[in-house]
C-alpha cells in the first residue's frame, strides 16, 4: 500500500511539473504565407484582334495562352516585337506588333507621351499610361492616310507622334533663325556635306535642328505623302517616288531624336534638306 501511494504521488509532481513548466514557457506562433492571397496586379491588353494580342509589357501572344489569373501574355518571345514594322516610318501591318514596338523606351518618349492630351479640345483629358497612348495612337493615326481616305501603305498602324507642325508666327521665328543660310535640297542618296561642299560652302551643323520641322520642310519640298515622324541621320528629309512602298514614297521625314541629326547622314531612298553656308 505505501509503494502504491509512494507511485502516485510521484506522478501527482511530475505532471504538476509538466503543467508548470508549459504555462511558463513563451508563446510560439507561426506566421504562414498564402500565395493565394497575394495581390496580383491584371495587365491592360489589346483585345481588337481576333488572334492576337499584346499587353502593357510589351509581348505579343494568342490570346488563348493569356494567363487566366493576371491576364499577362507568357514573358517567352521577343519583348517590344516590331515584326512586319516599318521603323523608318513608324507604321506596322499588324495592330497588335505596332503596340509592342511602341511601347519600348527607345521609340516612345514617356515624358512626351503623358503630356499628351487624347483629343484636340482644351478639356480633353491626357494619357495615364505609355500603353494607353500606344493602343489609341495605332488604332487610329493620321500618320497612316493621305487625303483622308486613303492609306499611304500597306502598314496602316503607325505609333509615331503627331507631325511637329507649328503655328504661322513660331513658323516665322523660326525662319528667322535661318539669316544667312542656303537652304538646299540635295540630291537623292546625298550627304549635307556633300551638297553644300557642291555649292562651295559646308553645312551647318546646328541649323539641322532648325529645318527639322514639318512647316520647313514642306515650304521647300513638296511632301505629297505626308510628314512623318523617322529616325535616322538623314533628316530632314523627303523620301524618293521611286522607293519601295513600305517606305512611304513621297512622304517627308523629320525625328525627334534631334541628336541623331548629322550633316553626314544620307539614305539610298531620301533626298535630304540642308543648311549651307
């Protein structure tokens, strides 16, 4: 009987131990992660074609293999894709390749695209986003037509920025900055250097700037295509009749990359404006 108690007494401690040691012991949580609870930010898409669309990444894909959670095309492929674009004149065949070769940084300026306003009226809003600019610029440009009612090319999507026409006084202001310099139109395929040295005189490096402006050059050219946004050294330029079709034969060039501007710049297909004296 007293080995019987002498048992149950010691038990009576150890679990009085037990208890005593777990109601001083300090608390353990657990923090547990649920991806499925994550935010997941949904990406804008083009939904125009029937096949095809791009997102605000700037890929391109069959809108079957769009992932059903964020919407995103699969980061596989070329991202910022120019296929079947014309990048002399900024146009594309496809709707949704003009919006993927928009939206790289190196063709759109974003500080220009967002103080864009979306429609000609002063309360007309601006562009919250490259993409937004990009799906409205190469659904509907005017860029792509002459006359109103005719395509300039097969490339009918084009995402270039409006032509930098100015009004008539800046036009004057900025013929003014031309005193003393002959403006010439060289020949096809021919440098600034070359076609001012013809005429016993050099180019005018920093005047380039100044003809790089729609009003310009169509005073001195005739432009029968339209003014077209470009990137290259040979603008100001206008682009030769007999050139291929997907270089817009007839239509006149100027960039708004004025750093590329060069009096050593020449293209087989363009005849370019030059500042000599």
């Amino acid at each position: 009987m007293e080995v019987r108690a002498s048992s149950s007494s010691s038990s009576r401690r150890i679990l009085l131990l037990i208890l005593f040691i777990f109601s001083f012991s300090p608390t353990i949580t657990a923090i547990r992660k649920d991806v499925s609870f994550q935010t997941i930010h949904p990406c804008k898409t083009t939904v125009q074609g029937r096949y095809l669309l791009s997102d605000e990444n700037g890929y391109v894909c069959n809108a079957l293999s769009v992932n059903s959670r964020s919407r995103c095309c699969p980061p596989k492929g070329e991202k910022f894709s120019c296929h079947e674009c014309n990048l002399l004149s900024q146009c594309c065949n496809s709707y949704e390749y003009c919006v993927s070769c928009c939206l790289n940084p190196a063709l759109t300026s974003k500080e220009q695209v967002l103080k864009m306003k979306v429609a000609k009226p002063a309360t007309a809003r601006t562009y919250t986003s490259v993409f937004d600019y990009c799906a409205g610029r190469c659904r509907h440009s005017s860029e792509s037509v002459v006359h109103e009612n005719a395509y300039i090319s097969d490339f009918h999507h084009c995402f270039s920025l409006p032509s930098n026409s100015s009004s008539g006084k800046n036009s004057t202001l900025i013929e003014a900055r031309l005193n003393g310099i002959n403006v010439v139109v060289g020949r096809q395929g021919e440098s600034c250097n070359s076609v001012c040295k013809s005429r016993g005189q050099l180019c005018v490096p920093n005047k380039l700037a100044v003809l790089n402006n729609c009003d310009i050059i169509q005073k001195y050219m005739s432009c029968k295509g339209s003014c077209l946004s470009s990137v290259g050294s040979d603008q100001p330029a206008e682009v030769v009749y007999d050139a291929p079709m997907h270089l817009n034969p007839g239509s006149c060039l100027y960039t708004q990359t004025v750093s590329m501007l060069s009096c050593d710049g020449l293209h087989q297909h363009t005849r370019r404006l030059c500042p000599c004296a």
